[in-house]
C-alpha cells in the first residue's frame, strides 16, 4: 500500500471528526452535561493525535506523487504550507482539551461509578476549546482542498469553459444525429414507433 494512498484515506480524519466532535461538544453545552463535554474533549484529543499521523503521512506521500505527470510543484507546495499551520491549531485544540480532561476531573467523569461527583468544566474553557475546534475545522477544509486541487481539476479550475462547450455541442449533434437515423427511433420501446 503507497504511502500516498494512506495519506488520501487517514486525511478524512481530522476532515470528518472534528466537525463531529463539535456536534458532540454542543450538545453537551445544550444539555448541560459534563460527560458529553468530556466525550467531546476526549474526541478532540484522539483527532489531535491522528492528525499528527496524517500529516506525516502527506510528507510521505508528496516524494510519491510529485513525479507524475500533470501534477503541478507549486499546488503540493501550497498544500504543504498551509498543513503545517493546520496541525499547529489542531493540536492547540487537543492540547486545550486534553487540559480539561486532566485538570477537571473529565477522565474521572466517563469513568465514574454511580454516586461519584462529575467534573466542572469552565464555561470559559469550553468556549475557548469550541472556538479553537471551529477555527482547526476551517483550516483543515481549506488544507484539504488545496490537497484535492493537486489531482482534482474541478478544484482548479483544470476543465475549461472551452472543453465543456464542445462538450455540449458534441451531444447536441449526437441528439440531432439520432433523431435523423431510422435506427435510432424508438430506442428503449421495443423498436416500435
């Protein structure tokens, strides 16, 4: 399995989960609920550390795919550049929620048995882990489309208003070409006019 290939399946980690996480981590500040809140910092500290794996991985890929034709140097680089300040606000926001865990009791708070008094999170440190989850989410989208844009002509602008005029213009002749040809008719009908 290519490195590159990795990098293309693990990169929808931080893609999918932090948005998720946030779900999760609003949630907890609709309901009120401490283990939520704890779930949603235990998820944003997993993400960070897989993040760190995905770049890695990008690092890996980009010796691999440079070489092949049509691939243009300067959108990797482009990737490239902005991924290192992606992962630097992801594990901001893992760093800010991992504290949570630690310093309130949020580990103590998935783990506890009935009876056990749950963790008090700060309205303040939640707010601030939120924004920073907000912030990393945005980074990561936008790296990930720089990312697409290296194989992903509609993300570059690759196909041409010229090419998709001529495509039109082949299946209008197409079109007109069928209904002209006697064999043509009645396609889909069993022959039958």
């Amino acid at each position: 399995m290519e490195i590159a290939y990795l990098h293309l399946v693990t990169n929808h980690i931080p893609i999918i989960g932090i948005p998720v996480a946030i779900v999760v981590l609003l949630l907890g500040i609709w309901r009120k609920s401490p283990e939520i809140k704890a779930v949603a910092f235990l998820l944003f500290t997993g993400i960070g550390l897989l993040t760190i794996m995905v770049y890695f991985l990008g690092q890996g890929g980009e010796d691999f795919i440079e070489e092949l034709p049509g691939v243009s140097h300067d959108t990797i680089e482009e990737h490239e550049e902005f991924a290192l300040p992606s992962l630097i606000v992801v594990l901001i926001t893992a760093a800010a929620a991992l504290f949570a865990l630690v310093r309130y009791g949020g580990l103590r708070t998935l783990l506890r048995r009935d009876g056990a008094e749950p963790a008090a999170f700060p309205g303040w440190l939640t707010i601030a882990v939120l924004v920073l989850a907000l912030v990393s989410a945005g980074m990561v989208g936008w790296t990930a489309r720089l990312g697409g844009a290296i194989r992903h002509p509609e993300f570059h602008g690759g196909v041409t208003q010229a090419a998709s005029t001529s495509n039109n213009e082949a299946a209008e002749e197409a079109e007109e070409n069928d209904g002209d040809d006697e064999s043509g008719r009645g396609r889909g009908r069993g022959g039958r006019e």
